[in-house]
C-alpha cells in the first residue's frame, strides 16, 4: 500500500497539491488515480510559464486502457515541469507521492487568510469577509475551501469505499461558472474550514462587473434626469 504524506490536500477529481516552501504549490494525481487508469505511458503537461485557471483542463494522462484530463489546481504560472515524469511515465505509477509529481505552481497575486468568528456561515459570506469579490483584486475562479472531511463523506464525494479516518479535501468554487454564485450561498463553511481566495485580477469577471456597474449608473442618470425634468 502507498503511503499517503500528511502535508497533502486533495480535490474531487483525485488530484493532490502541496505547498512547498518557495511559495509555489506541487501538484500530482493519487495513488487511486493511477490505479484506476493502469499501466501510465504518457503525461501530457502544461509548459513552464503557462498560466493556468483553477479547475480548467490543463493536460492529459494517457494509460494502456484509457485517456483522463488533467485540471489545474489552483490559478497562477507553471514554474517546474517533472521531466523524469515526461521521460519515464511509469513514476507516476510507481511513487505518485514523490517522484511521479507532475508540475508546480505559483498562484497569482498573494493569498488572504481571515479566521470567521461564526460557526454558521456560508461561502459566498465568507468570500465576502476575505474580499473575495474586490474587482480589483480577485480570482473569482481560484475560491477553495480546505476541510478535514468524514471517510464516509470523502468516499461518496470521491466515488470511493476504501478510504478510513478524516480526509484533507479541497473544495474549489469557480464564481465565473453559470451557477458559481448559487453553489456558493448553498455552500456552508464549517467550524475548522479554511477558505483562501486567490487575489489576481481576472479580466473578464472586471469586464462583466463593469457593464453591470454602468447599467446601474446609466439607470440612475436616467431617473435624475426625469425627475429635473
């Protein structure tokens, strides 16, 4: 059995990240993962440089008995590729925790980290308490909440029955999706959660955020206007 490392956390499409000292995150797929897919013979990654989005394909892996896509983990700039991975697939196989990792990450901008004084709360409150919607600022894409999870929650959220004991997850909350904003406020945030949002500023979300400002805008002129005449 592979031995899971205590300083991981990981998401729902059985991936994991970890935080390395540099301020960058590393990031691979579980040992489940690669069970499932068999036999790996090529890992198609994204490029040193390349800026990614939390929660979007960012490459493939590719086994004797089928094709899975690889999502990025959270939103910022590929710093590392494992090259060992590039060249001899099989360590992903072979040691998923160690050298079958896949990239690193530097997420975009600097992270904010408030502690919430309720035990009640909902994520797009907490978003809002760690600013989470400043148009400026914010990734509305790289929301994620870290929870110590139940086995039996982590195995129906992961489609597994084998995991025991609490399980680190990662939720990620994509506010750009067409239901984003609703999956938020159904959200509840519990006592011991951490919720980090992302600060980098994402264009589109300040191009969609500016037209419903100047609508508004717009409105109230409109009334001034018919309210001096």
């Amino acid at each position: 059995m592979t031995l899971v490392p205590d300083d991981l956390q990981f998401t729902a499409e059985h991936e994991w990240i970890a935080a390395s000292g540099d301020g960058t995150v590393r990031f691979g797929i579980t040992d489940y993962a690669q069970d499932s897919l068999g036999d790996i013979v090529y890992v198609d990654m994204p490029k040193v440089g390349q800026v990614l989005t939390a929660g979007q394909p960012c490459g493939e892996v590719e086994s004797t008995k089928s094709v899975s896509e690889i999502y990025a983990p959270v939103t910022g700039e590929v710093t590392e590729v494992n090259e060992a991975v590039v060249d001899a697939p099989e360590h992903v196989n072979n040691d998923p925790y160690g050298d079958g990792w896949l990239f690193k990450v530097r997420a975009t901008g600097s992270q904010s980290r408030v502690p919430f004084e309720t035990e009640t709360l909902s994520a797009i409150e907490a978003i809002a308490i760690v600013g989470g919607l400043n148009t400026s600022t914010a990734d509305p894409t790289g929301v994620f909440v870290f929870r110590n999870e139940p086995a039996e929650i982590a195995n129906a959220v992961l489609g597994r029955k084998d995991l025991q004991g609490d399980q680190r997850m990662i939720y990620v909350l994509d506010l750009t999706q067409p239901t984003g904003m609703f999956e938020a406020r159904d959200f509840l945030v519990r006592d011991g959660d951490t919720v980090y949002v992302t600060e980098a500023p994402f264009v589109q979300w300040q191009k969609t955020l500016t037209a419903i400002t100047g609508t508004s805008g717009a409105a109230d002129t409109l009334a001034t206007t018919a309210s001096g005449g």
